[in-house]
C-alpha cells in the first residue's frame, strides 16, 4: 500500500510485525531498542505561538497551484516510524519514490525493518490499481477509494493555512504553510485498528505558490499481538518535478 497521501498507513502496516516481534523478543528475555535521535526543522523564531490563519498571498498561491485541474509532481519520500508499547521501541524505515496527476499515481516505497528490506510498487490509474512486491509479477485489481486515503484531504486547496514566513528548508529559502486543522486528514488516514491520529500538515513553498516540500508528522494508536502501541511518524516528501508527469500502466 506505498500510496499517495496514505504511505503513514503503509509503513505503520509494516511496522507492526517489527513491533509484535520484539514483543514476542521481550516474552523470552530478550530486550530490543533502537532510538531516533531528534530533529528539529523549525528555527527558533518559527516556534512562537502561530498567529490565527490569514489570508496571504503564500497562501492563495499555493492554493492556486494545489487547485489545478493538472496538478501533477513527483517526489521523494522518506519517513521514520517509531512504535513505543510495554517494553518496546522499535525504529522502522521507508524511502521511495511518488508520482502523481491528476488524481492518479504511481509509488515505489522501500521498508527496512530489523535489517531487511521490503519494496512495493503501485500504480493507480482511471478505475484500475496494480501492485507487485520486491519485482514480482504484477497484479490487477479494482481501484478502491483506499487505495488513495488522505490524498485528497492532504492536496485540499480550500484547507485552511497559516503563513509562518521564510524558511530555509533543502538549502533553500521558501514560504512555511501550515495547515490550521487536520481533523479531516487525521480521519481519513484513520482505519483497522488504526485510532486516535495526530498529525501536523507542512508545506514549502516558492515565492509562485509551487510546492518544494511537505512534511506530515504525528502519532497514532494501535493494536499489536493484544498490546496497544503507539507509533510516532515523521513523513517528508522532496518535491522533484512539478511538469512533465506521466502515470501508464505496467502490464
């Protein structure tokens, strides 16, 4: 499921039968921990009180852009997932690849879990959806609205945007938008045993309103092996192509 606006509920997925090993570690003695330094992106004037959300021009720009009929990009995703329960914190990682236009997409994602690797490609295209694991064949079957939960709520031009100013963000200097209320966001990425979703919306942008980067990051609750857990997110997508885009099927 390396989906478009819905690659936290893959890598959750993933995450959790590193989390239900080391519980099953933990039964027999063993005692398993790995610990994410970290990372602040925000500058010390950035971490003021935001100011309540305002019309600018960042933000009409950026809602332009993300309103487009064509809107279309390609990105690189990377993101860190932390699962924390009784006696346990587990690290997993993913980094991959992301197109999308038009409401379509194709994704290739790789997770690394206790030293091994796993890569899923996807491509969602009209009413069809293809998936393969680790360069198997690959399958075909109907799209379902899952398939892209969170996108539309993530790419929303009508969500509501603080401007929190300049920042230098990839050795760059571009506008800081954040998104004022999350709730639908943290619904749609919400399913299974998936509850309680917290997550942060950030948006980079250029002085034309076109998106350089985006950055979701949060907490959420799970179940594992009749354990509850908690699994942290930091999910940062570099934006590499904003034209040019093209999503085909693969068989």
């Amino acid at each position: 499921m390396s989906r478009l606006g819905s690659a936290t509920a893959f890598t959750a997925e993933a995450a959790l039968w590193v989390a239900g090993a080391a519980l099953i570690a933990g039964a027999v003695g063993m005692h398993w921990r790995v610990d994410v330094p970290a990372i602040n992106l925000l500058p010390a004037a950035s971490q003021q009180p935001p100011s309540p959300a305002a019309t600018t021009q960042p933000v009409l720009r950026l809602q332009a852009f993300l309103a487009k009929p064509t809107l279309q990009f390609k990105a690189k995703l990377d993101q860190t997932a932390t699962i924390s329960g009784p006696g346990i914190i587990a690290t997993v990682t993913s980094s991959g690849t992301v197109a999308y236009r038009s409401g379509d997409a194709s994704s290739s994602l790789t997770t690394t879990a206790l030293g091994v690797s796993t890569t899923e490609d996807q491509v969602m295209l009209g009413s069809v959806t293809y998936t393969r694991d680790n360069g198997a064949k690959w399958t075909k079957r109907n799209r379902v609205a899952g398939d892209t939960g969170g996108s539309a709520e993530m790419l929303s031009p009508t969500q509501p945007l603080i401007d929190k100013g300049l920042e230098t963000k990839n050795g760059v200097q571009l506008h800081r938008l954040e998104a004022a209320d999350t709730t639908d966001l943290d619904k749609a990425l919400a399913g299974g045993t998936r509850t309680g979703y917290q997550v942060s919306l950030v948006f980079w942008t250029t002085d034309n309103g076109t998106t350089a980067a985006i950055e979701v990051s949060g907490s959420y609750q799970d179940i594992v092996s009749e354990t509850p857990v908690t699994v942290t997110i930091d999910q940062n997508w570099t934006i590499t192509a904003t034209t040019g885009v093209t999503i085909t099927a693969p068989i």
